[in-house]
C-alpha cells in the first residue's frame, strides 16, 4: 500500500490488456476510518501525438465503461479524465 496523509491506497486486482488495463484500489482513511472501492479503466492505446489508426479499440473501451457504469450505477459519479 502507499499512503498521502491519512489516506491509503492498496491495489487489488490489474487486468492489463495491448490497448487498456483496469484496476481495482481500495482506499482507506485513517481519521474517518472508512474506506472506499475505486475501479480504474485506463485506454492505453491512445497515442502520445496524434490519434489513434482505428476506432475499433476505442469502441471496446467504449463498451467496457458502459457496461462497468451499468454495474455501479448507484455507487456513485463516473469520472472520465485525460492526461
């Protein structure tokens, strides 16, 4: 585990795939001693400069968070960041 202050942060589960990898953390607080379950989907086929050759990835990925928000879909907001 790392820890940021009162937070810690353990990873549970990666799958890691050519074009995305997913993760599972669980994060704790020490002062509030609760603890929180975070799925991480991260598109790794992107490239650094420019775009990628097919949308074919892009729309699997597409499909994986769909079905991941379906499957939680009370347990909270959906976060979509870049880099």
């Amino acid at each position: 585990p790392i820890s940021y202050g009162q937070i810690s942060i353990h990873l549970l589960a990666q799958n890691l795939s050519d074009e995305w990898a997913t993760r599972e953390f669980r994060l704790w607080h020490d002062g509030q001693r609760e603890e929180r379950r975070v799925t991480h989907l991260h598109y790794t086929a992107w490239p650094d400069h420019g775009i990628p050759e097919s949308i074919a990835s892009m729309m699997a990925f597409l499909d994986l968070v769909q079905a991941h928000m379906q499957s939680v879909k009370d347990s909270g907001p959906t976060l979509v960041h870049c880099r």
